[in-house]
C-alpha cells in the first residue's frame, strides 16, 4: 500500500458546499487522509458535524478558537497538506487571495501552505464572468495556482451557464493524479476491455449482465495517469470516457473479439476487465418473436473464448484477466489462471452487495503464476487498478 497522502479541503460560503461532502467522501475512499477548513460562511450552509464526521477530523473554522494541541493550527495544517483543495470557491475567496489577504483560517493557510493548491469555483454565471473575477483568476493561475473550471448548466439561481462545480468525480481523478504522479508507464501501449457484451435474440431483445465497466475505466484511466498509450475496447454502458483514450465500441461477443484481436499484436498489457457473454442465443430471429399463449425456450450455445483465445496466442503480452465469483473464489480464479495462460488473474467477490458489479468499491485478490495470492482490502476502483499497475510494473 502507498504512503497516505493528506489533502487540506477548504469549503467556503457557496450554495455547492454540500457538493464537498461527496468529494471527501470519495477522497477517504482512497485512503487520502483529509482536514477540512471551513469559512465563516460556510458554517451557514452546511454544518461542519458533516465534514468532521466523513474526514474523521476536527473542522476548524475560527482562527483564534483556543487551541487544541501546542501547535499553530494554520501553519500546522500547512505544513501537514500533501495538497490544498479549496471546494467550492467562491468570488469571495479568489479576490482575497488575489490579493494577499490573509484574514481567516483559510486564506491564512494558503497563504502559508508550500503545498500545491487547487481551485474549484462554483458561483453565478455573472458573477463568474465578471471581469475582476476572471482577472484574479488569470492573477492566481500567473502565481502557479491551478484551477479546476466550473461547468455549465442549470444553476442553483435558475441561470444557465458556467458556474456549476465541476463533478465530484472529475475532481477527485485530478487531485489523486497530483498526489501521485507515477509516469511508470510512458510508451507502454495497453489494451483495456470494459462493460458487459449483448447477445440479441432478436431486432428488439437481448441479454446481457449486470457489468457497468466501471472497473475497466478506472483501469484505462490509470494506465493513461501512469502515460501509458490506451486503447480502451468498450461494450455499452455509460461511463465517462478517459480523456487521452483511444475508444472502441462494440455492442456482441463477435465484435469485441474482432476488436482485441486487431489490437493484440502491437499490444504489451492486456487486461481484459469486460464481462464479455459466455453463451449466445443459438438462432437469432430477424423478426421480432410474436407474444404468444406458449411458454418461449431459447437455446443457447457457447460464445467465443477470446481471454483463452489471447493466453494460445500470447507473444510477449502481460495477459490479465478478471474472474468474478460467487463461490469458491480462489479455486475458480487459479483454475482459470491456468488453463487461460494468464500472467495475473484479478478475483472478485460478486456475492457481496457493497462491492463488485456496479459498485464503486471492490474488494479482490490479486493472483500470479509464480507468486501467492495478494488480497485487497475493499478500495474504490481506481486505487484497485493503482494497486494492480504497481504489483505489473514492479515485475516487468
Ligand atoms: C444563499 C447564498 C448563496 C451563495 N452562493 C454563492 C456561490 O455559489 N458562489 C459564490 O462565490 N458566492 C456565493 N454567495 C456569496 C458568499 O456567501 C459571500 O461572498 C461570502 O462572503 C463568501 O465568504 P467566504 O468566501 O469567506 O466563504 C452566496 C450567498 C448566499 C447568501
């Protein structure tokens, strides 16, 4: 497991405090330890009891409170920040710093703080664009402090426009791209594949399962944060896709399969993370099947097996597979290992609610030829991929 990093949250008095809640909460999901700073007014909006309770720290908001510990709060927590994200920043707080102003426990620590410090404004699409605010931007950003812009869209005033805090998600993929910037990976070309495959019965009928490809972009996004050149061969389903990803959709068993195999050759990881169909309906129908009193039996026959199609034809690729169980994890993931030709096999426990299909946590055991199974505790997808590239990497 990699150091625990600390990032310093400041929320200040906008409408989208509540949104800082998420980003916590998905921060402490990814092992980063958080202090949160709030303004004054901020303590109108939210109560700080919610972001103590998530950060699983004090939330200190007045600067001359008395003092818990023999320390000075602000150059403390200045020192301590790996990083500083202010979530969400108003008007307010981009002139004050601007400015040099320092006269509350935030802008006193990031006046103080030698740590990188982020931005994320949220506010009125007018007060966005006024002039002096857009001039303390390109102020801030002039000194070296990083921005991440609001969206567009429907604001919480009823204008439309940008204002709107970027998603809790985006931002966290930034901020733990900052706290660990590996580059381990530059040149090397992965291939990803994601999300579930469909088997149509007929025109307006098909089945597929419950992957939502979550796992397999979080591992895109990580090879790409590592510099890795990305191929991502995706079935359908609605994750954002990876900036700096080369993207392939298929929809059938058939047409993933014609998709890896093109891409195999010039290929050097392979992790095949999309539940790709088993079985297929034997005879697809071109018309649609007329509802009728009879019961309908649907016979169906096996799919390709393109994992063991790839480990047959296995070159100098790292093949690695995912083996999601319901029983007899270990077994079943080592008995796939080996008759795939794999060099790692991902296991996952999909009996469980909280983790696995659909989730944004998993817990997995990670299996190698050579080595004995590393088990995972339960992380947020991405940190599962981080853990997955380290252990490739470090042996390759
Ligand atoms: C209901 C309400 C919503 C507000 N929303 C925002 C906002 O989204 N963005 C912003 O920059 N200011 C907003 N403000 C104004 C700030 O609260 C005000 O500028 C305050 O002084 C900011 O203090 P701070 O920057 O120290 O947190 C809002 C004010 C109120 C009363």
């Amino acid at each position: 497991m990699e150091n625990t990093k600390t990032v310093v949250i400041g929320v200040t008095g906008g409408i989208a405090a509540y949104k800082a809640l998420d980003v916590i909460s998905r921060l402490r999901k990814e092992n980063v330890c958080v202090h949160v700073i709030m303004t004054k007014s901020a303590l109108e909006f939210v109560n700080p009891i919610s972001f103590q309770t998530l950060s699983q720290n004090m939330v200190i908001h007045d600067m001359f409170e008395e003092p818990r510990a023999w320390e000075i709060q602000h150059i403390a927590l200045a020192k301590k920040a790996d990083l500083l994200l202010v979530v969400p920043t108003t008007a307010n707080i981009i002139g004050k710093v601007a400015n040099g102003i320092a006269d509350d426990m935030l802008t006193t620590t990031i006046m103080a703080t030698v740590a990188p410090v982020i931005f994320a404004p949220a506010m009125n699409v007018n007060m966005y664009n006024n002039k002096i605010v857009q001039d303390n931007i390109k102020k801030l950003e002039d000194y070296g402090y990083d921005f991440i812009y609001p969206t567009s869209g429907r604001l919480a005033c009823g204008d439309i426009g940008q204002g709107k805090l970027a998603g809790a998600e985006e931002i966290v993929e930034i901020i733990m791209s900052k706290l660990y910037p590996i580059k381990d990976m530059l040149g090397t070309r992965v291939l990803v594949t994601a999300g579930p495959t469909i088997a149509p019965i007929d025109p307006v009928r098909f089945i597929t399962n419950r992957s939502t490809g979550k796992m397999g972009y979080a591992i895109a996004r990580e090879a790409i944060d590592r510099g890795a050149i990305v191929t991502l061969i995706s079935g359908p389903c609605h994750e954002k896709v990876p900036f700096g990803a080369k993207v392939i959709r298929i929809n059938t068993n058939e047409e993933m399969r014609a998709a890896v195999i093109n891409n195999y050759e010039d290929t050097d990881i392979v992790i095949s993370a999309a539940a790709v169909a088993d079985y297929k309906p034997k005879c697809y129908s071109s018309s649609k099947i007329k509802k009728s009193e009879n019961e309908l039996n649907i016979e169906f026959v096996r799919d390709n097996d393109i994992l063991k199609e790839l480990g047959l034809s296995k070159k100098k690729q790292i093949l690695v597979g995912f083996a999601a169980e319901s029983n007899d994890l270990l077994q079943n993931a080592k008995a796939k290992l080996l008759k795939k030709n794999l060099d790692y096999i991902v296991a996952n426990d999909i009996s469980k609610a909280d983790v696995g299909f659909g989730a944004d946590d998993n817990k997995v055991i990670i299996l190698s030829k050579d080595n004995s199974p590393i088990a995972l505790d339960k992380m947020g997808k991405k940190q599962v991929a981080r853990e997955l590239f380290s252990l490739i990497n470090k042996k390759r």
